[in-house]
C-alpha cells in the first residue's frame, strides 16, 4: 500500500499555525450561530470544517518531523 500524501493548506496568512487554527475556530462557532434551528450556510461550516482539518494535519506532520 502506498503512503498517503499529505496535502498542504491554502496560506490563508502569514500567521503562525495554531493562531491560524484559533482563528479558523472562531470563524466557525460564528458560522454555527444560525437563527433559530436553521444553519446559515452548510457549505461554509463544510469548507471551515475542512481547513481546519488541514491545519491540523500539518502541525501532526510538522511534529512528526522533530
């Protein structure tokens, strides 16, 4: 079996990646605030979802590497 690549992420900005991460989080609990019961926008909280994953990854692989 062949080992997965990972993927980087977009640079969003020049920011650290765990200040990136706070932010992508934060960005989200907005995001997840909708009126009522219904959801603002599921593709957002999909997409934030996502980079957040993507950063993740690359702190575990950035911690891999040490």
């Amino acid at each position: 079996m062949a080992k997965k690549v990972v993927k980087d992420a977009k640079v969003v900005s020049n920011l650290p990646l765990d200040e990136q991460l706070k932010a992508k989080k934060a960005e989200l609990e907005i995001a997840r605030q909708g009126l009522g019961s219904t959801l603002q926008n599921p593709h957002h909280i999909k997409a934030l979802k996502k980079d957040i994953a993507r950063i993740l990854t690359q702190m575990n692989a950035a911690k891999g590497d040490k």
